[in-house]
C-alpha cells in the first residue's frame, strides 16, 4: 500500500512539472553605433521569451519586427511608444517594439508561435538604411 502512495505522488508531481509553464527564455541585443549585437540569435516557438534591449550608441535606437506571430506581448513602455519611427506612408505598426536612448535600457516579453526567420531592425529615420537590421530565427 505504501509503494502505491509512492508511485500516485510520483506519477502526480510528473504531470504537475509537465504542465508548469516553459522558463522564459533571456535574450540581450545591444545597439551601438548603426549594428545590432548580436545581430542573429535564435529562440524557439511556445516558449516566452525574456528581450533586454540595451542602448551603447550616442543616438536613440530600437528594436521591431514588423510581422510575426506571437501571442502575450508585454505593455509597451513609455519610452518605444514616444519615440520617433519611420514607417512610411503605407506602412503598419510593428508587432515587436522596444526602444531605448543612448545609455538606457528598455524590455520586451513575447511567445512566438510559429517557426521562421524574421527581421528585425531600427526604425529610426535612417537607421535602417546604415544597416542596423538583424534575424531572429523561431525554431520549433
């Protein structure tokens, strides 16, 4: 009798740590002058991911991607939705964006859905078209 108790705890904490949510996964890109580093990194499909955007440049810059699936991004702070972006006249909304002045640091918390290779980049006017532009690849 005892060894079943032992096997039902067992059994139960199995499936109580199978559906404990994933460990965020941390990501550091930091901006410098006109380049990201690292300017690819990787992060997998249904597992939150942690972003730390630090700013080491003299500007301002940020982090966005246009289109991506994702799903539970975090409040922008005050600062992304501030700040001066160069969409162009037909452009949309980016569904990732952080931003951060030179010194600072800023934060974003997404889950990305679905594998792929995305873009990245500052949209800062000018900013992209000096190169600052990146890949984050969802793996599954």
């Amino acid at each position: 009798m005892k060894s079943l108790r032992i096997a039902a705890v067992t059994v139960g904490a199995l499936v109580l740590a199978a559906c404990a949510p994933p460990k965020p996964q941390e990501v550091t890109l930091t901006a410098e002058t006109m380049t990201y580093s690292p300017s690819t990194f990787e992060v997998k499909a249904g597992v939150p991911v942690e972003l730390t955007f630090v700013n080491e440049g003299e500007l301002e810059h940020d982090f966005s991607i246009l289109e991506i699936p994702v799903e539970s991004v975090s409040e922008p702070e005050a600062m992304s939705v501030e700040h001066e972006m160069e969409m162009g006249a037909a452009a949309m909304d980016p569904v990732l964006h952080v931003a951060a002045l030179p010194g600072e640091t800023g934060h974003l918390t997404f889950t990305p859905t679905k594998p792929g290779t995305y873009e990245f980049f500052c949209t800062v006017p000018g900013h992209k078209d000096a190169g600052m532009v990146g890949t984050m690849t969802v793996t599954p």
